[in-house]
C-alpha cells in the first residue's frame, strides 16, 4: 500500500478512508467503497471506481441477494448516516421498488 499517500491524505480524510484509496490505486482494477464526499472526491480524481453503501445494498438487491433494500435502508437511518430523501427516492427506484 502507498503509504506516502496514506498519510498525506490522513489529514484531510480519516484514516480508514485514506486507507481505502491508497489500496485501491495499489490494486487498480477494484471498486472502492466510500460514503464519504471528501473521499469520493479524490478518488474521483484518481479515476478509481466507486460505490458506497447504498450502492452496496442496490447491487445486493439486483443479484437477488436480499429481497428488498427497504429495510437496510430504514436501519442507515436509525444510525448516524445521512440518507436525504432524494437519495432514498433514487435507491428505491434503481431497485425498482418504487
């Protein structure tokens, strides 16, 4: 792992996300797994491929591996993870649930 860019980056993005792209820009062909804007930023800039936890969920539900994405995302929404009504609405139709 480049651990140059890890610390660099470790001031600006926690430490697990700074982790995260460093690794993905080892690996190269993988997806990177992001919430957080900062982050999805500069992976954006490094042209890593990227997806998040509703992401996740989506794809779960699309290769038929839960039924629905409703109740994971009810449960994001119990916790502190920002879900805006918009990116529900979005998720819910990309599943086809709506």
């Amino acid at each position: 792992m480049d651990k140059q860019f890890q610390k660099e980056h470790e001031l600006e993005l926690g430490k697990g996300e700074a982790s995260a792209i460093a690794l993905a820009v080892e690996i190269k062909d993988c997806t990177v797994i992001l919430d957080d804007l900062k982050a999805r930023n500069i992976a954006e800039k490094l042209k890593l491929d990227i997806t998040g936890r509703i992401g996740l969920i989506i794809k779960a539900k699309n290769k038929n591996i839960i039924p629905s994405i409703k109740p994971y995302l009810q449960k994001l929404k119990n916790t502190d993870f920002r879900l805006s009504s918009i990116l529900e609405e979005l998720a819910l139709r990309e599943s086809g649930e709506i």
